[in-house]
C-alpha cells in the first residue's frame, strides 16, 4: 500500500510534493490505526493479573481476599481499575495484516519480539463496578478496512472511526447500552459529556446525581425500581468483547487472556465513575489519529499553513545552522542588534547556542509562520530558552498594547454568539496571534515545565514582578485544596496547565469563579473572609485586590524602559560592531602587512626579470636586424649570381647557334652578289648602246631579233641576280644582328659578373663566413646555399626575438600584479588604520566596563568558553531587558484591570468554551477570538498532543479574523 502510494509524486520524473504529502498522509495513518498498543505486562508487583475468558468471580481482583490484601499492602485502599479484553497475540496480527496486503514474505528474523495488542479498555472502580468509559482501539475496525478493500493499490480510507457519528462513537453508544442492560450501569436521562468523546462539542446537561434528583421525568417515580448494578464478571468482558468486534467489521479467530491491572486513586475517582472519566486519556489510540483526517482534508484542499506545509513537504531545510562547524553564523546570530528587547528575569543571562536560537527564532518567524526546531539532550537549557521567547513574544504584544490610549478601545467590535445572552467582544486584530502553546506527548513533562515558569525561583530575586500572584498561587493549589500556601510561591499567573478535562475545569473554576461572595442569607451576617482562600480573576478585579498600576503609569513606566533598553541596545550594538570591526582591521592590517611585505619582496625580483628581459629582448632584435641584413644582402647575391648564370646560359645557347665564319661569308656572298648585278648591268649598257634602228624594228630584222632576245636574257639575270643579292643582304643582314646580339650578350654576362663579384665582396665585408661552406661542398650554388641557412638562422633570431618579448610581457605582468597588489594593501593598511581609530574611539567612549569588553571578542574565545560564555554580556542591557519584560507584565495587568468592563464579557465566554458549556459552532468566527483575550491574561497554556485536538478545536492555520 505505501509503496503503491509513494510512487504518485514521481511521474514522468516530475516530483509533486502535494501528492507525496497526501500519501505520506495516508501511510502515516495507516501507521497510526494499526498501532497495537500492549497491555501491562502480567506482574505481581506492578499489581497486574491475567484471567481466562471464563474465569469465576471470586478469582477477581476485587473480589479475591487474597489479591484484595495485596492491593491494600502495595497502592492501598483508593484503587481503581483497568481491564485489558479483545487482547490479539502480536504474531497473528503481523501475519493477519501482511496475509490481507498481500506482503511478500520476510525474513522471520528480522523481525523485533512481538506484544500482544489490547483492543478494548474497561473501567471498573476499586469495588468493580464499571464506571462506563469504554476504549475501543482502531485496530479492528482497520484490519477490517484492509481485508475489505477492493483494490489493495490504492489509498486506504480511515475516515469514519472518530467524530460525531463515528463507529468509535456507536460502539460506545452500543456497548453502555449493553452494561446497562446487564447491570453493569444505571440507565441516565441526562448524559454527561465526557473529555474525550464528541459530546463536548454540545451544551452539557446536568450531572447524573442532579438528573436523578431533580431533572428525570415525573413518570419515573411510578416506574418499579431496577434491580441494583452489580460488578463486572468475565461473562461481561466476553459479551463486550464479541460486540466490540462485531461492530468493528473483523473478528480474529484467536484472543489470549485478559488482564487487569490496579491502580492507585484519588479518593473521589475510587469511588466516583464521573471522575475517573473526566481525567483519562485514551489508552489504547494513537492522539495524532484522529488530527491526521483533517491534515488529510485540509492538504488534499491545499488549505494548510506554512509550518504544516513545510513539514509535509519534507524538503531540505536551507536554514539549518550547525553551530559546531559555522561559528561565524553562530556569533552574527547573537548580536546585540538582534536581540528581542524584552528577557526573562532570570538571574544570568543566555549562553551563546541559547540566544542565538531565541534571537533566530524570534526574526525568523516574525511574520508569524514557519517551524524553527532546536536540538539538544536534555539538561542543556532548552526550558530556559523557551523562557526568553515567551518573554520576548510578551514584549512584543506589550509593544503594540501601549499605542492604546483606552484599553477598552481594543474591544470594538461585538463578537456574534449564537444562543449567547451577554454581549462578547472582539480583540483588536493588533493583538491577536501572540499565545503560546507548549505541547508534548508526556504530560509530566508539559506540565513541570508550565508549573516552574511561574514559581518565584523562575525569576532572580529583588525582581519586583507581581502578574496576579494571588490567583497564580490559587490556581495551582493542591486539587482539593480550599486554601492557598499561607507564603507567596509565585509570581504570577503567566501558564496554564489545560490539556484534559480534569485540568480545565479545576483551572476554570479557580481562574474565574474562586473567591466570589456567596448569596446573602437572610439575617445571618456574612462571615469573614478567609485570607488565604482561593481567589480567582474576577474576585480580585472586582475587589480592586489586583495590584495593577493605573493604565498611564504603566505605559509611561513601560515606554522609560523601553527606551532605556533602545538606547542600551544600540549602544551594545555600536560597541560590538567596533570591536568586530577592531577586529577585523586587525586581521586585515596583519594581512595586508603580510601581503605588501611579500610583494615588495617579489617586487624587487621581478623587476630585475623585466631588467633582463628587456636586455635579451635588445639583444635578441639586434641578433635578428643583422640576420635580416645577412639575409638582405646574401639574398642580392644570390639573386645576381642567378642573373649572371642565366646571363652566361643564354649567352652560351646563342653562341652554340652561331657560325664563326658565316658572318664573312654571308659578306662575301653579298658582295658577289652585287658585283654580278653591275656586271649584267654592263652587259646591259653595252647592250643598249648596239640597240637597232627604227627600221630594223620595224621590219623585225635578225638583227633586231637577236637583240631582244639578248635583253630579254640579261632581263632575266639581272632580275634573278637582284633576287640573289637580296637573298644574301637578308643573310648578310641576320648574320650581322646574330653577332650584335651575341655582343650585347657577351657584354650582359659582363655585367653579371662584375654585379655577382661586387656582391660578393659586399657579402665577404658584412663578415658572413664562407670558408666553411667552401670547404663543405665548394663554391657551387654558394650563394643559394649560404642563403638558405642565413634564412634559417633569421627565423631563429626572429622566434628568439618573439620568445624574448613574451618573456618581458609576461615579467612586466607579474610586476604590475604585483605593484597592484602592493597598492592594495597599502589602500588596507591605510584604511584598517582608519577603521582601528574609529572602533578604539568607539569603544573608548562606550558604558561596557572594560573586564566584558576583553570577552566580547567571541570569534577569540575557544569552542567551550564560548559556549559558557553569556554573548555580549553587559549587566546594565540584560537588567535594563529584564525591567522591559516586567514592565510589559505590569502594563498587561493594568491593561486587563483597565479594559475589564468589556475583556471580562470575552472572558466569561472563554471560561464557558473552555467547560463544554458554549460549544465552538456558536461563535460566528470561531474559537480563536475567544483564546486571543485569553492569551492576552495568561500568555502560555500547556496540554499534551493527546487533548490538543479538543483543546483548540475548529482552530484553523488561518482563522478569521
């Protein structure tokens, strides 16, 4: 079932603390119906029997002379009760519980010794008359549920046992019925409530006896009389316990043997059923039950405070403080400017882990709203802490009551009560939301600690505190006492111890109606009062025996000592800064001091790494600019004896190409070409000069024929000769530009040479060494060979010069850290300087006597002297805060004397509520109003967890205001 219902708040790997709250909510309740509770364990000496289910009469406890002689020899002779019935044996529960979820078997061994578990209580008075109160426990009805259950996967449903309604209340109903049918009780006209039912909740009636006498109807007195009660016999534990698990919906199949355990009364509850009822507490039912269905409903409405939700939500607190491991926390926490204003008037003040939590507590949650826990084992002053908050939660109130200028002004408006015959009235919404409740499940330990608070040895002596001392006094006389202790034993009315019915109707009648003057007989003078009788509240206001100042003295006496305690406050606070500050300029001075003298140090070293740095860097760039002129130069070396060879090639290629005679023949070729020209131009002159007549032309004579034939044919040879003669002029011509260009070759290579040896001897004059070149692997390719290795060695000097100018940066860095660190610390030397002047001038002009101020250095003190020591410890603030608490004491009490015309009608109201005669319903807006006014005359109530849940029923987280 748990398992099923955890895994609704971790769906899609989203987690949902609503959901988990819910089944967290529902595996604790399922918890807490199924816890068995074990009867007393059967021993002679703790006057505890066991009986079979048919055991004789006579072998009873109150009616066996032998047990009945025990009984006299260890409690005595007021004795009362209690019978253990419907007892399960623990292993059948375990198996039956486990069988019905369908559990997975578990290692036997694992398991703790099992107890039986009891399911029905009976009371029974020393002569063994059953005084009516039936317990019935939850874990039948809930091994019914889970063995009914449908679908054993989801939620259980535990509503419906308790309440108004409820089967707890029918079975009650059902098994009265049956004892009176048996004559185990006599049948009542008029039930009167008791503390732990339901019947609380309505206007009581009158008691039994006041119905039989008076109150039962007039018929009854012709009815026969009923036969007599008579005690309980093991025939009745089997009829009640058969009747129980039948109404319960589960019956085991095994029972063990009933017990009965004695017990020692006060006279009226040996004797008296009424009394015994009115002052027990459920013995076999978990007290967080029933208040788990309504944190049930209130979370599945998300109507639930912030405390609840916190608690619910289960998340990790970021709040918690270890006050072993954060010191620094631990002393910031109990500053004096966070100190409340008000203490308690106790004689030494708060140790550290003590203040530190009422101071975190008190400015943590003073919105109101929150949960705030302090671990410690006992004996560690946990009381006296609680002391102070309840002191500094006073304070607080009394802070807002001395703005009133008319106490009554704070009782405005009416409060609407239905059925109410006197006007109730509402206290300012100012006021409300300052009561303290203290709570625990042992009641001994609640109530010792609301009974010291009170005592005069709570308080240091010469405080002049008296808060209704009287009335503390008579409320916390013995039970049946009529008289208070002829000494006074307290201080004042400041608790109450409420919690069970017995406890609220003793404090409600000495708190309200103790004292009062009885009705006047006629003709008898009234006696004199006694001096040391029991006076309640409204005895002592009417009387005018309160001791309460006059409203404006005690404004006036409170605001003087609130503003000494201001005053004293900031002074404490002004001092402690100055010796916080002391100290810290100190530990900055010593650091800062530390700091500049290692940097100066380090300063002078790395301002020699620059010097040096930057001497290799000047180095280094004159090592590179010569390698870069090396390589200039030899790179214009190299460039020329490139152009020279280049020159040399092309010079060499032409001159393969070229004949060394075909100049002159191309010459002479020429010129024969040319001599044949003009020697056919001679011919052909001659030739003319023989040229025919006209006539011989005319008639074409031989003659004539034979000279044009002849000119055709030196035609002809002067044209081929011309054609010749050009032939050898081109040839003449390329010839001749071959040797031009052969010449302008020979002179570039010339040239060449002249530029490669000049640049030779420039390389040979800058120093660059070409012996061991030569002598490697000669003058070939010297220049490019002596050029690739200056280039190498250029791009050695230029990743030195790069490695250089890192190194300086990288100094000239660490020195300007290392100067901005100095001026750092200077700039803290110079002003922890300062900051010591201010906090000795501080200090110097402060009210704290020199011997507490060497101790309110905390951070000095060791892990045990400052866990000893009282934080901040200055006599004159912790008196001047104690004098604030009783002045807010006294302005309270002349604040209740003072409004009392209207606080007295809330009062009365509260004291009706409180003894089950005004039932919560009727209050339009609730109980809180009531429990405000309340609070505002007794600041803390006390009650155990079992009767929180009736004490401050319909309470909410939230309640109207």
């Amino acid at each position: 079932m748990a398992k099923e219902s955890m895994k609704v708040g971790h769906q899609n790997g989203v987690r949902d603390s609503w959901k988990e709250a819910e089944a967290a909510i529902n595996f604790w309740q399922a918890l807490e119906y199924l816890a068995p509770q074990s009867p007393p364990a059967v021993k002679l000496e703790d006057s505890v029997w066991e009986f079979e289910r048919d055991a004789v009469d006579r072998e009873l406890p109150w009616r066996d002379s032998k047990k009945r002689a025990i009984l006299d020899r260890q409690i005595g002779p007021n004795r009362k009760f209690q019978l253990f019935a419907g007892i399960l044996n623990g292993g059948y529960f375990i198996e039956s519980a486990r069988r019905y979820l369908s559990a997975d078997p578990i290692d036997n061994s694992e398991l703790r010794p099992t107890s039986p578990a009891a399911c029905v209580v009976l009371n029974v008075n020393g002569e063994g008359m059953a005084s009516g109160q039936v317990f019935v426990s939850t874990v039948p009805w809930a091994m019914g549920q889970i063995a009914n259950a449908r679908n054993q996967s989801a939620a259980l449903d535990f509503r419906g046992f308790f309440g108004i309604g409820g089967l707890e209340e029918q079975i009650r109903e059902k098994v009265q019925d049956l004892m009176v049918e048996r004559r185990l009780l006599a049948r009542i006209t008029c039930e009167v409530p008791s503390d732990e039912s339901t019947a609380e909740e309505t206007t009581p009636v009158p008691r039994v006896d006041a119905c039989v006498e008076g109150d039962a109807p007039a018929v009854a007195e012709f009815r026969p009389e009923p036969p007599p009660l008579r005690p309980v016999t093991s025939g009745d534990v089997q009829v009640i316990t058969n009747l129980v698990f039948e109404l319960s919906g589960w019956h085991p199949e095994q029972l063990e043997r009933w017990r009965i355990q004695a017990l020692w009364a006060p006279e009226s509850e040996a004797v008296d059923s009424e009394a015994s009822k009115a002052s027990q507490d459920d013995p076999l039912n978990s007290f967080y039950a029933e208040d788990l269905e309504d944190v049930g409903d209130a979370v599945a409405a998300r109507k639930i405070g912030v405390g609840l939700e916190a608690y619910l939500k289960g998340e990790d607190s970021i709040g918690r403080v270890d006050l072993e491991s954060e010191v620094d926390r631990l002393i910031d926490g109990v500053h004096p400017s966070k100190l409340p204003a008000g203490c308690w008037p106790a004689k030494f003040p708060l140790v550290t882990a003590q203040q530190f939590a009422v101071n975190t507590v008190m400015n943590d949650l003073a919105d109101g709203a929150g949960l705030f826990s302090v671990n410690g084992p006992p004996g560690t002053g946990k009381t006296t802490m609680l002391k102070d908050i309840i002191a500094a939660v006073v304070v607080n109130r009394a802070d807002v009551l001395v703005d009133f200028d008319t106490p009554t002004s704070a009782f405005a408006k009416r409060l609407g009560i239905e059925d109410y015959q006197y006007p109730v009235y509402e206290l300012d919404a100012r006021l409300r939301g300052f009561g303290i409740v203290v709570s625990s499940a042992n009641n001994g330990a609640v109530e010792n600690i609301t009974k010291e608070l009170p005592g005069l040895a709570a308080i240091a002596p010469g405080i002049d505190l008296d808060y209704f001392s009287v009335l503390a006094d008579s409320v916390a006389a013995p039970q049946k006492a009529k008289q208070r202790a002829a000494t006074q034993e307290r201080w004042g009315l400041v608790t109450a111890v409420l919690g069970n019915k017995s406890n609220r109707s003793q404090f409600a009648t000495r708190f309200w109606f103790s004292g009062l003057p009885q009705k006047k007989t006629d003709g008898k003078p009234q006696p004199k009062p006694d001096p040391l009788r029991l006076r309640s509240l409204q005895d002592l206001v009417k009387t005018g025996e309160h001791g309460a100042l006059s409203w404006e003295e005690a404004r006036s006496q409170y605001r003087q000592a609130r503003k000494r305690v201001n005053g004293l406050t900031r002074m404490a606070a002004n001092v402690a800064d100055a010796i916080q500050l002391n100290t810290r300029a100190m530990a900055e001075k010593k650091v800062a001091l530390a700091t500049l003298t290692n940097n100066e140090q380090a300063h002078i070293g790395q301002k020699e790494a620059v010097r040096r740095a930057q001497a290799s860097l000047e180095t280094a760039i004159r090592e590179d600019e010569r390698a870069v002129h090396q390589v200039s130069i030899c790179k214009t070396w190299s460039n020329a004896d490139a152009e020279r060879k280049a020159q040399q090639k092309a010079y060499d290629l032409l001159r393969e190409t070229v004949d060394p005679a075909a100049l002159d023949n191309a010459g002479t070729g020429h010129e024969t070409a040319v001599a044949a020209i003009r020697g056919i131009q001679t011919d052909m002159e001659f030739h003319f000069r023989g040229k025919p007549g006209f006539f011989s032309e005319l008639f074409r004579t031989q003659y004539s024929r034979r000279w044009n034939v002849r000119g055709v044919e030196l035609e002809q040879q002067l044209r081929e000769a011309r054609v010749r003669e050009a032939t050898a002029a081109d040839r003449l011509a390329k010839e001749q530009a071959f040797g031009r260009k052969l010449g302008t070759l020979a002179e570039a290579v010339a040239a060449a040479n002249r530029h490669e040896a000049n640049c030779r001897k420039e390389v040979e004059r800058t120093r660059i060494s070409l012996d061991d070149i030569c002598r490697d692997e000669g003058d070939a390719g010297l220049p490019a060979r002596l050029l690739d290795r200056l280039t190498q060695a250029r791009d050695r000097s230029a990743i030195i010069v790069r490695d250089a100018r890192d190194t300086l940066g990288h100094a000239q860095t660490l020195l300007g850290a290392t100067q901005q660190r100095i001026d750092e610390a200077q700039s803290r030397v110079t002003r922890a300087d300062a900051d010591l002047k201010k906090a000795q001038r501080a200090l110097s002009a402060s009210e704290v006597p020199a011997d507490k101020i060497a101790l309110w250095d905390l951070s000095k003190l060791d892990r045990d002297s400052l866990h000893r020591a009282a934080p901040y410890e200055f006599t004159a603030l912790f008196e001047a805060r104690r004098d604030v608490f009783v002045a807010a004491m006294k302005l309270h009490q002349a604040f209740v004397v003072a409004a009392w015309s209207r606080l007295s009608r809330t009062l009365s109201a509260f004291v009706s509520l409180l003894q089950g005669n005004l039932n919560v319903t009727q209050i339009e807006k609730g109980p809180i109003h009531l429990w405000d006014a309340f609070f505002l005359v007794v600041p803390v109530v006390s009650t155990t967890f079992a009767s929180f849940p009736r004490l401050f029923r319909s309470i909410t987280h939230r309640s109207e205001i």
